[in-house]
C-alpha cells in the first residue's frame, strides 16, 4: 500500500549504518533550555519536552530570548532530534464542539511553537470519542488537523499520531484507525507516526515476542505507516498485553520485559527514529537516576 501525498523522512545512508539515538522526556522547568542540561547529565541524546504547561489551555507567547536560548541550548549540546509532546487536554474526537475548538486552537499554537524552536515533530493522542464511536471520532480527529493545518501553511513540523493503549473510548488503539485517519488528511505529508511500546503491548499487539512483533511490522508496513514513524516511545508496561493498561514501568522492570524490547531496538527500519523514554523518575536505592539506568539498558540490546 503506498499513501498518496505521504512523506518519509529519514537521514541518508543505510538504517544500519545510522547511530541510533536515545532520549527521555525532559522537564522544561524553568525554561525550555533547560530540557537540554537536563538530558545531558543523565546521557540522552535526543530529547521530549513540552512546549507550554500541558495541563493548561492557554500560555504566554514565546519571545525571542526564549527562542534564542532554546536554540543556543541545542546546538551547545547536541542533542538532537527534539520532539514536543502537546497537551493532554486536546480531544479532537469530542462530540462537544466547544471542547473540540479548543482542541484545535490548542493543536495550532502548538504547531507554531514548534515552528519557532525548530522542532519537527509534534507528538498528539488521537483523541476519544465519547461514546460517539470509532467511525465519527476518527472523522472528527481528521477535520480537527485539517482545520489545524489551513491555520498553519508552509508549515513544517508534523503532528505525529500517538499510538494508545485504548483506555476508554480512546481512538488510535488500532493501527488501522491512525492509517484511516491520515486517510482523512488533505495534507498527509504534514502527519506522521509515534509508537509507544507501552500502549501498543496494553492494546493487545505483543511486541515482546518475536513472531507477534513481525506481524505488528507487517501490520505496520501494510497499512504504509512504517515510513511515517518519527518517534518511538520506549516503555515498560505495568499492565499484560492486552490490558488496555497505559501504566508506564522501567525498562526490563514491566510485562515486556528486557529482552521484549530486543526486536524493536535492533530492528534496522527504525534505526533512525529517536527512542524517548517516558519512564518513572526519581532514583533507585542508591541513588542512580532512573533516566541514565533506563537507557544503559536499551543501549545494552545493541551490543
């Protein structure tokens, strides 16, 4: 299957030649350069970060010296890509129409921070349909970027379509409803894929074993969403497959377990997409950040 419009972006040379890149989502407390120290000290080098508070609607425009010392930040230490996780509160599936504008209005001022810090990926949950149903929540999330991305021309940052756990009347649990919704897009090359191993395991797509996960990528390749993906959220999952649990657990600590995670980390076709963790913080027992030790024990599979 090949999606008219759709766009894959990817760095040039072989997948297996690209040095993989792993990150964690990093607080912006502060302000946003400071992600990047962060990220640093416990040794990502990519990032995840938000661009506004995301449990609220509405923020202060960003101003030039955030910008410049956004940017100063990156290229000081490296790190590199940087996705956005935008807000929790955006529903472009909600039956309510107050609620669903300002969802939109929430996705647009999104996409114009990210345009303005340079970041090109822009992570979104499809939404929920409230009881409405799979099929008008689906229509209601694809109107929902198309009214986005007529306030956002030119634009380069993609919104990319999280896969989720399918808690509730959440839409996005099922590859085939991300494809159907890019399929609603008038602009597909503005749009783009983030899997998180967490909720796809909870969905019922069981990852951590070999022949499961080549059927996910078959799945995957089918519906020509593999060269959409731009982000892979690595994470643990507290709940069996199947669960519809979105509980996020330590890599090698949750039901996917360590070697789980072996296929999907060696797997050259995703070589190039950054791996962000959104893992428990704190510390263990003594004292070792759980950011730096998550990531020591996805690094490991590669050896």
């Amino acid at each position: 299957m090949i999606r008219k419009g759709a766009v894959a972006i990817r760095p040039s040379g072989s997948a297996i030649e690209l040095k993989q890149r792993f990150g964690a989502h990093m607080s912006v407390a502060g302000g946003l350069e400071n992600a990047f120290a962060a990220g640093a000290d416990v040794g990502c080098e990519c990032l995840q970060v938000f661009v506004k508070n995301q449990r609220q609607w509405s923020a202060p425009a960003l101003k030039d010296d955030q910008v410049a010392a956004y940017r100063e930040a990156a290229e000081r230490t490296g790190l590199s890509p940087v996705v956005a996780h935008a807000s929790y509160l955006i529903n472009l599936a909600s039956p309510d129409e107050a609620n669903r504008s300002r969802g939109i209005a929430a996705v647009v001022d999104e996409l114009k921070r990210c345009e303005r810090l340079g970041i090109d990926g822009l992570v979104l949950h499809p939404g929920a349909h409230m009881g409405e149903g799979v099929d008008a929540g689906i229509g209601r999330i694809a109107d929902g970027l198309n009214q986005a991305h007529r306030k956002t021309p030119g634009f380069t940052t993609r919104v990319l379509l999280e896969t989720t756990a399918g808690q509730g009347s959440s839409i996005g649990h099922e590859l085939g409803h991300l494809s159907r919704i890019i399929d609603g897009v008038d602009a597909p090359r503005r749009i783009g894929v983030c899997i998180d191993t967490c909720h796809v395991f909870a969905a019922g797509y069981d990852i951590s074993d070999e022949k499961a996960y080549a059927s996910f990528m078959d799945e995957l390749t089918s519906l020509a969403l593999l060269e959409l993906v731009g982000c892979l959220h690595v994470n643990d999952s507290k709940g069996v497959c199947g669960s519809r649990l979105d509980r996020h657990d330590h890599i090698g600590k949750g039901r996917i377990g360590k070697n789980g995670f072996a296929p999907i980390i060696r797997d050259p076709r995703l070589a190039h997409v950054p791996r962000i963790l959104e893992t428990p913080k704190g510390k263990d027992g003594r004292g070792a950040d759980f950011d730096r030790l998550n990531l020591k024990r996805l690094r490991a599979l590669l050896e």
